[in-house]
C-alpha cells in the first residue's frame, strides 16, 4: 500500500521537474497549484458487491498449466529440428510459477473486470481518469490498485474523473474472484480492489 510519504514525494516532484528541464539544477519551485483535500482513508477499501468471473483457457494457443511443476508455461514460439526424418517444431516456453500467474495476469483481468463492473453500476458508458492496474500481493492477500486521477492547474481550474471519488468506491466489487480453466485444472484468485486518489499537476 502506498505510503503518505510516497504520495508527498510523488507531488513535489510533479511539480519541480519542469524547472529542471528548462536549465535549472538548483531551488526547484513546486507548483503552484492548490492540492486538493485527499479523502481517507487512501487508497480507500471498495465496498461494491462483489463479482465472480471466468475465463477458459482449455483451447488457449499461449498458455498451459502444468500440475506436476505448478507452474504456467506461456508459448512464445517454436524451435525446429531437422533430421532425416523431417522437420520437427519444439514450442518456446515462458515459464511461471502457477500461484505468480493468477496474481499477474489474473489481477490485470479483475481490475478490468472491476471496472466494467463499476461503469454499469453508475450508469455511465466510461470513466476517464480512472486506471486499472494490475495485481500484486500485500501480506497473503491478493489486490488490484484502481488509479482516481485529478488534475488541479495553477488557474485554479481543475479536471477530474466524471464521478466522485466516494460513487466510485462504493461501485467498484469489494471482491472479484477470478476462475481460470485449463484442461488439467481450473485456478482460481480473490482479489481486493483498492481505489486510490491521485493528484497530477500541470501548467
């Protein structure tokens, strides 16, 4: 979970990295835009009903799930071998362990999912300034971070998501399970949305 103080570096370095640039190495001057009142807790927990999900990789040409090594190996080409015989192919394989797979690609997967989820609970057909991440483990518990971007500019001005921080943690499922199949086995990973505002200055 990311820290106050990863967040307080994140937005000074916004907003002293254009002075860089411009020649400047020394008494780098922040931005002048008024920050916006963070809500808390941040990240915040979603709290939408949850959502089971499925996807079938029983006749996947990229991935297979091997039982005995635990593992996912993913097809990134073939090898060919000449003998008198003829021509042979090997598959190339990207290996994985199993477990590191569901968090990965199964957290891109449930975020995706959480927020197609969220959309069509609150009636609209996007939500600009929100991003989807991917998953990660914290601590045992599987997660996927949801981005709630806000731009405030010197001018006073400020663009922000189509709907308010608090609508959408209350749409987003609060758990997203996702069900993989493969022909030897079906995995399977709950994930915990977290929506977390974020602040991006601009000129």
């Amino acid at each position: 979970m990311p820290s106050s103080r990863r967040r307080f570096v994140r937005t000074i370095a916004a907003g002293g990295v254009l002075t860089a640039l411009s020649g400047c190495t020394s008494d780098l001057e922040p931005s002048t835009a008024t920050p916006l009142p963070e809500p808390e807790p941040n990240p915040a927990p979603a709290s939408g009903d949850p959502i089971t999900i499925s996807r079938d990789y029983r006749a996947s040409s990229k991935y297979d799930y091997y039982p005995d090594a635990a593992e996912i190996r993913r097809r990134t080409g073939y090898r060919k071998h000449v003998n008198e015989s003829g021509t042979t192919r090997e598959p190339i394989s990207e290996r994985e362990p199993a477990s590191s797979w569901v968090t990965r690609v199964g957290g891109t997967v449930a975020g995706a999912e959480a927020m197609a989820t969220a959309r069509e609970r609150l009636g609209v057909d996007s939500v600009e300034n929100v991003s989807p991440g991917m998953g990660y483990n914290d601590g045992g518990e599987r997660r996927v971070m949801l981005g709630y971007e806000v731009w405030p500019n010197r001018g006073g001005e400020t663009r922000t998501p189509a709907v308010e921080f608090e609508a959408l943690v209350s749409a987003v499922p609060r758990t997203v399970t996702a069900n993989f199949r493969f022909e030897a086995a079906t995995l399977s990973g709950t994930f915990h949305p977290l929506v977390e505002f974020r602040q991006r200055y601009r000129s």
